[in-house]
C-alpha cells in the first residue's frame, strides 16, 4: 500500500518538473507531441485531483466508494490532504537531486543539453525506467537517452553518460547520507541502551 501511494506521488511531481521544462523550453516540442504533453498533464493532474476528492472529500463516484475497505489502498484512506503535501514536497526536493545530477553528468560528457529540457526529458526517461522490462530499467534507459539526446551528441558520448550515471546517483546518495549516519547511529544506539534498561516482564 505504501508503495502504490509512493509511485502516485512521484508520478505527481514528475508531472509537475516535465510542466515546469516545458514552461523553461516551449520550443522543445511542437504540434501533435505538444498536444500529447498537454494531455499527459491534464489527465495526470486530473486522476490526482478526482483521486484526493474521493479519499479525502469522501465522494464516492456512484461505485466506488468500496474500494475504501481495500488493504492495498489503505495508505491513501490514512492519508490526509497535510500529508499528500508533505510527501509530493519531500518527493520534489529528492527528484530535483535527480535531475540536478543528471544536468550534471552529462555536462560531464559534454553533452549540452538545456536545464529545462533535462527536466522533461530525464521525466521520460524515468517513466521508461520504471516499466519492468529489464533489471532495475538497466538497458531500456541507455536506450531512451540515446534517443532523446541525440542532437545533444554521439552515441558513445550518450551510451558512456547513461552507463556511468548509476555510479555518481550512488556517490551523491552516501555523501549525504555520510552526514546522516553518525546521529542515526547515536540515535540508535541509545534506544538500544534504553531497551536494554528497562526492567522485563
């Protein structure tokens, strides 16, 4: 259940950096892909929208309002609307780390590609990685980002970024969680020194 509810809400905020590049870049797509852009973004706001009226407003939609009993939605029936905004925050700050190393890396690779144009593209490339096709989206991503990249650079130079990226969203990941360790870790051990004082029963 808390799965599901965590896939809704990055799909949220993956809907709102793909609207936030294409307001930095209008020019990246045009005519029939624009329209499709448009429509992604309003069914996606849409369903999220008629998705918080019906567990939070309590509207049931003629039907479904069983589906409230269902264990695998019990995440979003506890949720309230406080904790919806907390999540797709929490959410924007650490797929904004995403896209901020992704700009990066292919910088690294010499591949120019605007900020605003990675925002949406990389988006694509997430969704495409989450299609269970392949181990951990590993060869379907190399594939999208040769594609949506290409006026950016060579294959190899896209082949060689896609490849190398895992590595540096690991490095980013145990930088920051080097500053975390420490006080979890003292935060831990003196539960464990509280448990162990107390008397059993």
């Amino acid at each position: 259940s808390s799965m599901l509810a965590l896939a809704v809400f990055d799909v949220v905020v993956l809907l709102l950096y793909i609207l936030g590049g294409l307001m930095a870049s209008p020019g990246l797509v045009s005519g029939a892909m624009a329209d499709a852009f448009v429509w992604v973004l309003i069914l996606g706001f849409g369903g999220y929208g008629l998705g918080l009226l019906y567990w939070n407003g309590g509207v049931d939609f003629f039907v479904l309002g069983r589906l409230r009993k269902w264990r695998i939605f019990s995440s979003f029936r506890k949720a309230s609307l406080l904790d919806h905004a907390l999540m797709v925050t929490a959410r924007f700050g650490f797929m904004g780390l995403y896209m901020l190393v992704q700009y990066l890396t292919l910088r690294l690779f010499h591949l120019e590609v605007p900020f605003g144009e990675v925002l949406v593209l990389n988006a694509i490339i997430t969704f495409v990685g989450t299609i269970p096709v392949s181990i951990a989206g590993i060869g379907t991503t190399q594939l999208v980002m040769i594609e949506v990249y290409a006026n950016y650079g060579t294959e190899e130079q896209i082949l060689a970024c896609g490849t190398s990226i895992a590595f540096f969203f690991v490095l980013t990941r145990a930088l920051i969680g080097y500053f975390y360790i420490g006080p979890m870790s003292r935060q831990l051990g003196a539960a464990a020194e509280r448990a162990e004082g107390e008397p059993n029963d």
